[in-house]
C-alpha cells in the first residue's frame, strides 16, 4: 500500500475509497448481489493514476470481500484484470462466473 493511503469502506455511498492525506483520491463502487458483492466501477482521481493506487483499493476490497465471506462478481475491468493477474484472488469469483470473466 502506498505510504500514506488508507482505504475504507463507505457502506452509504457502496463504494471502497481510498485517500491520501485525508482526501478522497479514487473509489471502487459496489453492489450487494446475494451472497456476493458485484464491483461495478473504479476510478482514480486525475493525477493520481500510475501510482498503484487502483490496485492498493481493489486488493483492500478484496480482502475486505474475503474476510466476510463473500463471493465478488467483477463488473468492473479493471477488477477483473487485477483478479486475471492476482491468481490468488479467483477463488472469490463465483465458480459458474469465473469463464465469463476469462479467470
């Protein structure tokens, strides 16, 4: 994680955000879909892209997902390019879904 981001979980908005120095850089929006979470999209604020930021908010999503016990449904293409490239995440993905999101 970048030094000085933290990521949260804004349960009002559905969205994981992540901040630096206080303010609100970037978002990972969701949607509650039984069991699982669907990630619909991620956006990082103009200016702050190439800064790993997007993947320190998925990965903190994920492992929040995990933790909970929950399945995701990756939506959004840049989650489900960071799960194609982080293996250890696919389990997450419902089994019946995993093809239609080439994982």
């Amino acid at each position: 994680m970048t030094p000085d981001a933290q990521v949260t979980n804004n349960e009002a908005a559905r969205r994981y955000e992540i901040t630096q120095d206080g303010r609100v850089v970037g978002f990972a929006e969701y949607r509650p879909a039984g069991s699982a979470v669907m990630f619909t999209h991620t956006e990082i604020e103009e200016g702050h892209e190439g800064q790993g930021l997007g993947s320190t908010l998925v990965r903190a999503a994920l492992d929040d997902a995990r933790t909970q016990g929950r399945q995701v449904v990756p939506m959004c293409p840049f989650v489900a390019n960071y799960i194609r490239e982080h293996r250890e995440y696919v389990d997450l993905v419902q089994p019946g879904q995993r093809g239609v999101f080439g994982l």
